[in-house]
C-alpha cells in the first residue's frame, strides 16, 4: 500500500510529502537549509533547542520544524522576516551562558554552534552578566567533558537512551541551572558510548585520546574500514602529517549506519604503542639483532629453504623406492614441505591471507590455518564454502524471531547487537539466547538459557528435539540417536513457536560456539533447528575477515574459493610437528584456543618467521625472524564483511619505521623462494585475481553429508570456559592504552559462582590456585553469579593466559 502524499508550499517551492512526515524532514530531501541542534535524523525528536522555528501561515506564532508534521497546502516560510527574528533570538539565547574559548576548542572549526551563529547570530549581544560555569565531569577514559559549553540539547541523553540501550547520561535541574551528568558519578560504560561525540553539536563531549592533538581543518580524511568484527564498519580516518589522530563513522545505512563502536573508534591508539616493531630483527645465538630488510628477508628465506632441501632426498627416495618395490621391499613416502605451516590471523586484509596460502601451496604444502581459537574440525568437509550470515546485516532489525547460540553479540559485535535491539523494539521481536555463562543485554530477551559449557551441546539437542516436534517432519539419521527420547521443557518449546511463527527469523552461531569443543555438534544441531523452524541458519564470524580467510583459502583442507581438486591439502595445525613456521599477524600467547601448546610446538621447530607489526615477549622466545608489518591504518587491503560483502581501503599514513604492507612482504618472500606468480604491483592486483577465482561462488550455509553425531555424558565436575573479552581480540586492540582503561577491558582471574566456590571451599579466597594438566597459576577469584554450575570462567587472549592449557578443558581450583 503506498503512502499517502500531501502538498506544501516551503519558500514558493510546491513540495510532495508523506502526510505526517516532519516538516524538517521533508525540507532537508529538497535541499531547504533549517538550521538546528537537538534535532537529529536517527533519535527521537525532542525539540527543545527551538533553533529550527520557521514560519507557517495561519499558525500564532513559529513553530518548530522538527515537531511539526506537514499536512496539505501547509504553507511555509524558512527566510520570512519573523523566521528570522525567532531564528536570531534562539541563538542569542543559546549564546548567553556559552563560552567564547573557541580557540582552545576541540570542535572548533566543525562545531554547528559555529556554523549556526555565523548565519543566524548577531554581531553584538545585549547581555553583559556574568556566564555560568559547569564544573566537569570524568565520565571515563574516552570522552573528556567541558560542560560549560553544553546548550542542553539532550542529543547524547536520547542516543544513551535509544540506540546504545543504556540510559548513562541524564539532565537535573532546568533553566540556566540544568545539567548533563551521569548517575551517582559513574562513568559511561556503554560500548557504543564514542557516538555522544559525534553527535554534540558544541565541544561539551569531546574525544579524550585526541583532545588537543590538532585542529578540525588541518587534518586530512581517508576512507577506511574497521579491522576488528564481522560487521566492517566504515571509518573515516583523520591524519596529521602523516599520523592518525582520530577515528570517526561514515555513514553507510546497509551496514553500520551512522554508528561505530568504541572499539573501532579508539583502537588506533595501538598503532603507536611502545611495542610498536619498527625495524626487522633476526635471532642469533638466543640475541636479537636489528638488521636491514634483505638480511632479514635473505634470512626468512634460508631457513625455510632449508627445510625445503630435503625434497631432493625425497624424490632420491622416491626412486630408491620404486626399485625397492620391484624387488618387494617397502619404503615409506614422505614429503618435506609438509613440515612447513603457517598459522594467519583472520584479521589480516584479504590480499595478506590469500598469498599467505599461495606461498604455502606453492611450496608443496597445504599446513594453513586461520582458525587460531577453534578446537572442533571433525566436520570441515562438510563445512560451507564460506560461513556467513545467511542474510544482509541491515535484514536484522526485520526480525520477529532469533535464537543466537555461544554469542554474546552486544560486546562481540556492537553493530548487530544494535539492529537486534531495533527488531524488539520496532517489532517486538523474540530474540533467545543459549550461552555457557549468563550475558547481559540492553534489549529485551525473550529467553537467556545459561548452562556449563560441557552441557551446551545437550541443551540445544532438547531445542532442537522440539523443533521436529512442532514440525512433524521425521529426525533424520545422523540425529536419531542423539534426540532420541529427549523431553524439552517449556522454555525449548516456546523458542521454537516463536521461529515458527514468526514472519522473518534466524538462527545465528556466534563466536563462542565456534570455539567449543563440540563445535560440530552445536552446528549440525543449529542447523536442524533452523531448517525445522523455516528460519535463516547464519554464523556471526570471529573476525574482520573470517570469511574472506575461507575464500583466500586460508584452511588446510580448500584452496581459494574453496577448491578442492588440483590444491594442496594439508592438516590442522594440532596434528602436525613442523620445522619451519610462518605467523602472519598471530601472538602465540594470545591469539590461540591453546596458548601454551603453541608456544611448546614453536620452540621446537628450527625456523618461525613472524610477520608481525608489534614486538612481544612470546614472539621474542619462539620466533627466529620479525619481519615488521603494517597495521590496517598503513596498507591497502580488503575485508569480506559477515554477510559476504567485499570491502577495500587504502593505506592513510606511512607504515612505522622500517614496517612494509603484509602483502609485500609474502610477495618478495615469494620471489626469493623462486616461486612464480609473485610478480604483483599493487593489491589490487592480487584482490582482482582472488576475485576471478570467486564469481561462481553461491554462499549456501548447508551443511553437506553432515556426520552422525554423539551429545557428550557427564563430563568432569569443574570445566574451564571462557570468551575473549571485547578489547583483546586482536594485537591492535590489546595496546589500545585508553580501551584498555575501561570497564570492559579485563584481567586475568578466575570466576566461580558463590554456590561453586562454596562446594570447592574457596568463598572467601581472594585467590586461588589453578591447575590444568601439568600446568597451575595462583588466580585472583572473582565471585558472579553469571556463571553456570560447573564452570570456572578464565578469559581468554588475556595476560597470563598462556600460563594455563585448553581454554576448554579440565580445570581444578584449591585454596592457595
């Protein structure tokens, strides 16, 4: 059904609107300049900065356009004399209690009050009192606050309140003694909370990292992309003089609309951190030593050639061993370039994974791996050429339905936690969770099931069994024995009528999920859920580029665009012993399901070439050569986005030091080895050849000969689980200094619910000793009642990890 339109008159243009539509909505598509400040087109109106008050005939007096909805033959005057009278006295107004320190302003020089009062304001006030002063406020180690500056235009008030979902910033008392503060002093916490500076149209909230490190117009703008979630938001990167100064969101309503999240937003900071690798450095004699780039190269290089030597013995062997067969003796195969591997982080750009594995095949082996923190690969084969979300990411505020499996969206993925929190608001959306620990959310949830880790699979198998239930439609094989004789409960049953009922729904896997030991259970069981309930069947990926590290062919079982025939295959990086290791972007204390083991297997192996843009204590002990690599602020590259959306930026500052762009770097390695195919001039070019290879691609998340599967018995009393917390996914992230400051930035502890600590007598510890395996470490304890019976949560990619074995095994925990 169309909408019904209505005729205005805006300054003698005769216009066609939605009936009901705010009038300064409809002047802003046909270019009518209004000015304003509390109005904005993403938050509800409040019109309370009477800046946009306009003229309309047969009207007493101005009215607002922002809360005036047109109606037909409405007629109305922006530039009328009395317009203009209103419009001068708003502003003269708003100015009585503002400070003139423009020059010491971080907003000066884009602040709308600036813009506005040149327009609309008078050269000469009338009021000669004194100003009011606002003392400031310490909101936290992201937003420095000048509120004397404040015109109460309750902007970041609706955005706490609205969109981030968390009411943080209010306003007390009214008239010249009004406030903007937070509850009881806290601090703002929320993680989209970098938006309120954006948003301020004076220089009351501005971005405390960059306070005072350059003026608005002598910094350059470069178009970017965010190299943490899924999601890709788009950046826009400020530089000065060759240095990034700040962060901010460019608008693309498809994907992150006008949003970024803190952690896109002030991540930059890692860029310039002490840790920062400058120069290449190779290890002699247990000493480091900086070098220049062709001895460091010459050096990686050397080192896997030598490895590689021994395939003149193997094809001498290989005759030896035809001559043998004829004479009936047995000899075994081996091939020498299947003890060279590399592990890759899938926040590396696109060009970087795809000639990473290039590089690898081309030298015989297929040993690559991105899937660092995933520990279940029984089911690769049957896996999908690339995991996505089985829908575009602006689809998600359509929903009226969703179960989300091992996520917690709202810190893993802020922008998708916002358009799920737009579908229960806008639709009354059904939005249920299954997760080892109870997470907490700033939208309604119809359902937050919380069990021990090593009963997930169970819980979803009692989904899953009412899902065919409801359906009718007969289990089939691989599921039978393990939904035999379940009986859901209420709260399963009701999960599954809302997929069913509702119009649009989905089932996502998230990160946690696919770092469980029984990954391959909870997909094939969330899979049958989805089908069984008509819904979409998606994966909320790890990374930035998790499902372009599928389609570069950064796994050892699929080359690019996941081929199979004519590519070298290998295995998962647990079930080899390799001599020569290459990490691309990878911290082997952090970055892994199993942090200690890594690090055990690189000290064994005689040559680890580390690509890597930081220095750290665990690179320093395993690896041979640092080789130093650009940050995604200082090389072109590509992203695949969660819904499979292919996103390329350039490089907006010089690379640190000696640092060179990933991409360069495997291409020279490349050539040195003598490999051909490495002759690229730019990543355009490498990007375009990957392309080629993927225009047939269908993206279908089906799962194809799904395996027969087991739902695990009774496991130990006490299980090791954990997640990565939000600002230490990745290397840039962990030496982010202000992120690291908040409340989301975490430590290594151990965390045990009051009724669990009891049992193991522990409840009034302040610490206690950890024992895994052969390993143990003395742990502050923390008492939360989020975590399930039979869980003792220890966050992953955290200081100390390392100390510790599987992020998901067998875990004592004894008074110290």
């Amino acid at each position: 059904m169309s909408e019904e339109l209505v005729t205005i008159t805006v300054d003698g243009r005769e216009i066609q609107a939605p009936k009901g539509a705010m009038l300064i909505e409809v002047t802003d598509k046909a270019n009518i300049k209004v000015p304003r400040f509390c109005y904005h087109q993403k938050l509800s109106v409040a019109a309370n900065c009477r800046m946009c008050l306009v003229e309309v005939e047969k009207a007493p007096k101005a009215l607002p356009a922002c809360a005036t909805p047109v109606m037909e033959g409405m007629v109305v005057h922006t530039q009328s004399a009395a317009a203009k009278a209103a419009q001068h006295s708003v502003m003269e107004f708003l100015l009585i209690n503002h400070p003139l320190d423009c020059p010491i302003c971080d907003q000066g020089g884009e602040c709308e009050l600036q813009d506005v009062a040149m327009g609309y304001g008078n050269d000469v006030s009338q009021y000669v009192e004194g100003k009011r002063v606002v003392l400031d406020k310490n909101i936290g180690p992201l937003i420095t606050t000048e509120l004397t500056r404040c015109i109460h235009c309750t902007r970041c008030v609706r955005f706490g309140e609205e969109i981030a979902g968390i009411r943080e910033l209010g306003m007390t008392s009214r008239g010249e003694n009004a406030r903007i503060a937070t509850c009881v002093e806290q601090t703002v916490a929320s993680e989209m909370s970098g938006n309120v500076i954006d948003l301020c149209p004076v220089g009351a909230l501005t971005a405390k990292p960059s306070r005072f490190a350059a003026r608005a117009w002598e910094m350059m703008q470069h178009a970017s992309v965010a190299p943490h979630d899924c999601v890709g938001s788009n950046l826009f990167v400020h530089t000065l003089r060759g240095e990034v100064i700040r962060v901010v969101p460019r608008d693309n309503e498809a994907i992150n609309e006008a949003w970024i999240s803190d952690r896109d937003r002030f991540s930059y900071e890692g860029i310039y951190s002490e840790d920062r690798l400058t120069s290449p450095m190779i290890k002699q004699k247990d000493e480091w030593k900086v070098v220049d780039w062709d001895e460091a190269l010459k050096f990686a290089a050397d080192g896997i050639k030598s490895v590689l030597t021994q395939l003149e013995q193997a094809e001498i062997q290989d005759d030896t061993q035809s001559e043998s067969e004829d004479s009936g003796e047995v000899v075994n195969k081996t091939n020498p370039a299947d003890k060279i591997a590399a592990l890759v982080s899938p926040n590396s750009t696109l060009e970087e994974l795809y000639l990473a594995q290039k590089l690898l095949r081309s030298l015989g082996s297929g040993n690559i791996d991105h899937r660092l923190r995933q520990s279940d690969f029984s089911d690769q084969d049957a896996a999908p050429t690339m995991p996505w979300l089985g829908q575009n990411i602006e689809d998600l505020e359509k929903l009226n339905a969703a179960l989300l499996i091992g996520s917690n969206v709202r810190k893993q993925q802020p922008i998708i936690a916002h358009r799920l929190r737009k579908a229960t608001l806008n639709n009354a959306a059904h939005i249920s969770f299954v997760n080892p620990r109870v997470y907490d959310f700033h939208f309604p949830v119809a359902s937050n099931i919380a069990v021990a880790q090593q009963q997930l699979s169970a819980e979803l198998a009692l989904i899953a069994a009412a899902a065919f239930k409801a359906s009718a439609n007969d289990v089939p094989d691989h599921l039978k024995k393990a939904l035999s004789g379940l009986k859901p409960k209420v709260e399963h049953k009701a999960m599954v009528s809302q997929l069913k009922e509702g119009e649009n729904t989905t089932v996502l896997l998230g990160d946690l999920a696919n770092m469980h030991p029984d990954f391959s259970v909870l997909r094939v069981l969330a899979e049958a859920i989805a089908t069984q309930t008509n819904s979409v069947f998606g994966y909320l990926t790890e990374a930035a580029n998790t499902a372009g590290a599928w389609l570069a062919g950064a796994v050892p079982h699929r080359g690019p665009a996941a081929a199979t025939e004519d590519v070298v295959q290998g295995s998962v990086f647990a079930e080899q012993n390799p001599d020569a290791v290459l990490l691309l972007n990878v911290e082997p204390d952090a970055d892994m399901v199993n942090s200690q083991a890594m690090i055990e297997t690189l000290q064994q192996a005689s040559r680890v070439i580390a690509i890597t843009a930081f220095d750290s204590a665990a690179l320093r002990d395993t690896a041979s050569v640092m080789l130093p690599a650009a940050t995604f602020a200082e090389t072109s590259g590509s992203y695949v986005n969660a819904e499979g959306f292919w996103q390329s930026f350039k490089g907006v500052c010089q690379p640190s030091g000696e640092a060179r762009p990933g991409w360069k770097i495997l291409r020279v390695l490349g050539n040195l080895l003598d490999q051909q195919g490495f002759d690229y001039v730019s990543s355009d070019e490498v990007r375009d050849e990957l392309r080629s290879q993927c225009e047939n691609i269908e993206l279908d998340n089906t799962l194809n000969n799904a395996a027969t599967i087991k739902i695990n018995g009774a496991a130990a009393e006490l299980m090791r689980c954990g997640d990565v917390p939000m600002y230490s996914g990745d290397a840039l992230l962990r030496r982010a200094s202000s992120l690291q400051q908040t409340q989301d930035a975490q430590v290594i502890c151990v965390r045990l619910n009051a009724a669990e600590a009891s049992r193991l007598g522990v409840a009034e510890s302040d610490s206690v000793l950890v024992k895994q395996g052969n390993s143990s470490a003395q742990l502050s304890l923390v008492i939360d009642d989020s975590i399930p019976t039979g869980s003792a949560w220890i966050p992953m990619a955290v200081k100390g990890n390392e100390l510790l074995g599987d992020a998901f095994g067998e875990i004592m925990v004894e008074k110290v």
